[in-house]
C-alpha cells in the first residue's frame, strides 16, 4: 500500500529580512521576531544569519536514537538561510514551551527544504519536508507548521498495528488526523505568541485542506495541487 507525504496548512508569505531578532516581552518571556525589538536599532541584537551545522550520524546511530525517542536536536537540511530560520523557529518552541520542544524533538529528526511541504513519518528518522513559502511566512506560523506535522508523526507512531508496516492512513493523515494536528497546533501558536488572524484561520479549517483537488480524499493525485 503506498502513503503519501502529508501535507500542512499554510497562509501566503511575505519577504522575510535576513536578520532574525532575539527579544523579551512585558512579561519578561523571550521571542523570536523578523523586525527590531521595540526601542531597538535594526543594529542591536540581530542573531547572526550563520550556517547551522550539525555532526554526522550514521545509519546504526540513527536507528538507534529513532527507536529510543532520545534526540536532543533535529537536524536541518538547506541552505544558510533556510537553517537560521528554522533554527529560530525551533529556538521558539523551545523558549516557551519545553514540553513541546520535546514532543518535537522525538517525532521529527529531520528537516528537510523542500519545493512542497509533507511529513514522511515512516522513514528512521521521520523527515519534515518543509516549503520556503511555510518557513518563511512568519517565525510563529513555522514554529506552529513544524508542531503540526510532528503530530502527524505522533499518530503515525501511536497507530502502528503489530506486524503492518503502516498504520490505516486515516488514523494518521486523514481528515480526522489533520484536525487533531489542527488543535494541537493551535496550541503551541498560543504559547508562542502566534498572531491572532492566523489562529483564527486554524480554528476555521476543518481539516480537508490536502484534498487539493477536491475529490473527498487525499492521495498523490492533490500533490500537483500542493503550494506551500
């Protein structure tokens, strides 16, 4: 039986600045934004756009962490870029919620820059396949589209049948399942500061977004139709 990449909710993107800014708000909790802090010149504080590099990991090391749950960091694949952005986006979870960086962490080992966004959660380690247009719409939507398919990946994991390789699809990446990684990526937005109109267009959704060709399922024909 073949699966098919899941697929994750996006908005249009903006142009996003090359400088990624480290802030505290009223509360004193730290965020991550695409403009200056308040009372901040543009050059103050900017979190340098380096490369982010990972160590190599072999094959048996990654089975290993994979099936032990125990990774400390996902490891980004893309350009210099792409890796500072997501990096802060993960940074972002991480800063506001813990027991979610966690939830992350265990269930995407991998994120990958891709043309069209989709969790391929049965490969050792789970690959996040994530668009520029996602990535870079805004660091709260990335954080959250990242939260979002690593639910997709939970559920692979959760309903796995002893002996099948895959779980029913629908329990997974399904309508259902896109609505339960919905609400959990309302979720995290709310810790991390997301923006009111962008929650409000999750809470809207009613998880058919994959069907991009509206034939009442998903399957690899609505891959053409992916744009995020």
């Amino acid at each position: 039986m073949k699966y098919f990449l899941v697929v994750v909710m996006l908005m249009s993107a903006h142009v996003t600045k090359a400088d990624i800014y480290k802030c505290k708000n009223e509360k004193g909790a730290v965020t991550f934004q695409d403009s200056p802090c308040s009372g901040m010149k543009s050059s103050e504080a900017a979190i340098p756009t380096k490369s982010i590099s990972y160590p190599a990991t072999s094959a048996a090391e990654i089975d290993n962490i994979n099936s032990q749950f125990s990774r400390k960091r996902i490891a980004i694949e893309g350009d210099a870029k792409y890796e500072t952005q997501i990096s802060a986006c993960l940074n972002l979870i991480k800063e506001n919620s813990k027991e979610d960086y966690n939830f992350v962490v265990k269930h995407i080992g991998i994120i990958k820059q891709n043309p069209k966004s989709g969790m391929q959660a049965w490969k050792t380690p789970p690959v996040f396949l994530f668009s520029n247009k996602s990535a870079f719409h805004s660091l709260t939507w990335c954080a959250g589209g990242i939260a979002h398919d690593a639910y997709h990946s939970y559920l692979f994991k959760a309903n796995k049948v002893e002996g099948e390789k895959y779980p029913p699809y629908e329990t997974w990446a399904g309508f259902s399942a896109e609505r339960k990684c919905n609400k959990y990526q309302i979720s995290v937005m709310r810790k991390i500061g997301g923006s009111e109109s962008d929650i409000t267009y999750l809470i809207n959704q009613d998880g058919t977004h994959g069907d991009t060709n509206k034939d009442g399922k998903i399957d690899a024909s609505d891959r053409e139709g992916v744009d995020w």
